[in-house]
C-alpha cells in the first residue's frame, strides 16, 4: 500500500458517524488536492470494516459508488446513521 493509500485510509476513519467527506476534501486531508479520483479508487479497493468507505461521497452531493452493496445500501447506511442523503 502507497504512502497517500494509508494516508486516504487515515484521513477517512476519522470521518465521524453521522458525516460525511467528498473525494475531494478527503484528497486535500490526505495532502494532494488534486487526488479526487485517486481517492475515489482507494474506497472502491477498501473492504476493511474499520474504514467507513461509505461516508466519502461527491463534491456534487451525489452518493458516487459502493463496492458493499451499491449505491442503495450506501443511502441505506448513511440515512441510518442521520445522514440526509440527496
């Protein structure tokens, strides 16, 4: 795993229950701004359950991918957790 993966990995598992980050703030947090889609590509390999993939979502407010489950189950945990899902 690269140094900016672990970084990504770091950045995300301290997003807290209830929030959520865009690719873009999570590329900026992990030092390289311009790293949105790198980002993107870190969640969609991400199948550990300590790093809350599903709290990472698109600059525009869209939900973007979920490799557990698809977008559906993203909502679906996300509103559970209070998130106000567009």
């Amino acid at each position: 795993m690269s140094h900016f993966q672990e970084k990504v990995r770091a950045v995300v598992r301290e997003i807290p229950k209830g929030s959520v980050r865009t690719y873009k703030e999570v590329a900026i947090a992990a030092g390289n701004p311009q790293a949105a889609r790198a980002v993107a590509k870190v969640m969609a390999a991400n199948y550990d359950p300590e790093i809350p993939c599903h709290r990472v979502i698109r600059s525009d407010g869209s939900l973007g991918g979920y490799n557990r489950g698809g977008v559906s189950q993203k909502r679906k945990i996300l509103e559970a957790e209070g998130v106000i899902c567009k």
